[in-house]
C-alpha cells in the first residue's frame, strides 16, 4: 500500500457530507492505495487529460479508495471519481446529463485501462464513477455496465435513438455496426481490437463535440434528457408541460431561426482522417 495527496501532480480532495458536501472541492486527503493499481490509475487519467481540451485539472475528488467492504476496494484497488475541476471549470458526474460530451469523453478513455467502470446510469453509481481491474477490458453483450456505457454513445455522441436500458437487442447492435461502419472500425465489437478502436475514436470525437460552444439548442437537448429521466409518475406532466412550450407558434419560430448543428460528419472525416 501507498500513501498518496496527489495523482500525477492533481491534489485529490475529499468532498461528501457532514462536513464537505458533494460538488464542491472539498478538501485534501490522504488516501492508502495499492502500488499496481496506482500505476494502472496514473496511466488512465495521464491519457484522460492529454486527450482532454481542458487538460489537467487542480483537483479530482473522491469518496475512497481503500474502503472498509468487500471487493476490490477493501484492497485498494478500486477509484471512485465524484468530480473534477479544473480553473474556470467543473465536471460533477451526477451532472452528467448537462456536461455528456465531455463525461463520455473521459469515460471513453477510462474504458481503454479499467475492465470495471459503473457510471451515472448504472445502479447507485449516479454520483461517482467507480473503475477497478478486477475483470479485464474487452465488450461483453451480457455486461450491463459496458451496454450501458454504448447505448450512451450510440445516443449521445452519435444521435442514434437507442433506448439506454443496459440490454443489448437488434436496436442496439444495429446501430453499433452503422457507427462502426462510418468509423471504419472492423466488427464485431467484441474483438478486443475493434472495441479498443471505438473507444478511443469516441473518446476523441466526444472531446471535439465537447469544445463547442453551448446554443440554447443543447441546453434544450439537455432539458429533454432530464425530463425522459424522471420517475414515470412525474414524467409525463412535465414532458406534456414542455411539448406545450415547444410546439407554440413564437417558440418554433424562434428555434428555427437558431443556427446549431454540431457537426458530427465533419468532426468524424477530422479524427478518423
Ligand atoms: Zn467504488
């Protein structure tokens, strides 16, 4: 076991409640880590904030690593990663829906070094992505986590309407193999090879989509990924709510005059060029 404050020179802080609440820096900590693991991290995140257009951050917080529970993190071999924040920005992962170009570009990367990353979608992990090596990397059908991780992809960074349930059916490999087509990326995804391809692919066009300025038009976008993860009670109210809003005459006028369209095209020929 090692005693690290800091990863690659990023200070890591400590930032959940009594006394430090979520989201916020908090403060620094001292955390026990196991040696191999901590390689296997300082390599991840130096490949996370090269590719990053917002480079390395001040600080990255954490709710543990060396935990007192079964699993890889009762051996300090796992990371849980509430938040990052660099100057002038933040990426807090319960506020994926608002930041997903960039969440699923730092995510794209951390795939490429850990077997294991449960995110926002996937069962309690809505507020810290949890990564550990305990399987190793490589797509499986059968893994909800990884189909989870996909169908986010699929929708969020290439505009596929794929339902994100974590279940891998004829919707989802559809649409896998027509982004692996145009990413001319050999199939099927479970060869090692070809999902190491598309995660580093995406990765990058995740981090151009990330750069560009944010247009009413995105923020609407996020909106409407907000309503469509609420509880089904409160989901249809709001969602009728928000079709009321949209489908008003002076509101579509003033959507359609709205210039925005990331172009995913242009940003794909730009990476796979
Ligand atoms: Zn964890």
């Amino acid at each position: 076991m090692k005693s690290i404050d800091t990863i690659n020179g990023i200070a890591l802080h400590y930032a959940r409640l009594p006394q430090h609440p979520y989201g916020t820096r908090g403060i620094q900590r001292t955390f026990k880590i196991e040696e191999h693991f901590l390689e296997a991290l300082e390599a991840a995140l130096e490949e996370v904030f090269d590719h990053c257009p917002l480079g390395k951050p001040d600080v990255i917080t954490t709710a543990g690593i060396l935990v007192d529970k079964p699993g890889q993190h009762g051996h300090g071999k796992a990371f849980d990663l509430d938040a990052i924040f660099w100057q002038d920005q933040t990426l807090i992962t319960q506020n994926f829906l608002h930041d997903k170009e960039l969440y699923l570009g730092i995510e794209s990367f951390l795939r490429k070094h850990f077997g294991i990353v449960l995110n926002h979608f996937y069962p309690n992990h809505q507020d810290h992505w949890h990564v550990d090596q305990s399987v190793n990397v490589d797509y499986h059908e059968s893994s909800k986590s990884e189909t989870l991780y996909l169908q986010m992809v699929l929708k969020y960074i290439y505009g596929k309407p794929v339902i994100i349930d974590g279940v891998s059916g004829p919707q989802t490999r559809g649409f896998t193999k027509e982004v692996f087509n145009r990413l001319n990326i050999n199939t099927p995804i479970t060869t090692k090879v070809n999902y190491l391809k598309f995660l580093d692919l995406t990765g990058k066009i995740a981090f151009e989509l990330s750069k560009e300025t944010v247009t009413p038009k995105q923020l609407l976008e996020n909106l409407e990924a907000v309503v469509d993860n609420l509880p089904l009670d409160n989901r249809h109210q709001v969602s009728q709510a928000l079709n009321s809003f949209l489908d008003h005459n002076e509101t579509a006028s003033w959507l359609g005059g709205i210039d925005h369209e990331h172009d995913l095209d242009e940003i794909i020929d730009s990476i796979i060029s």
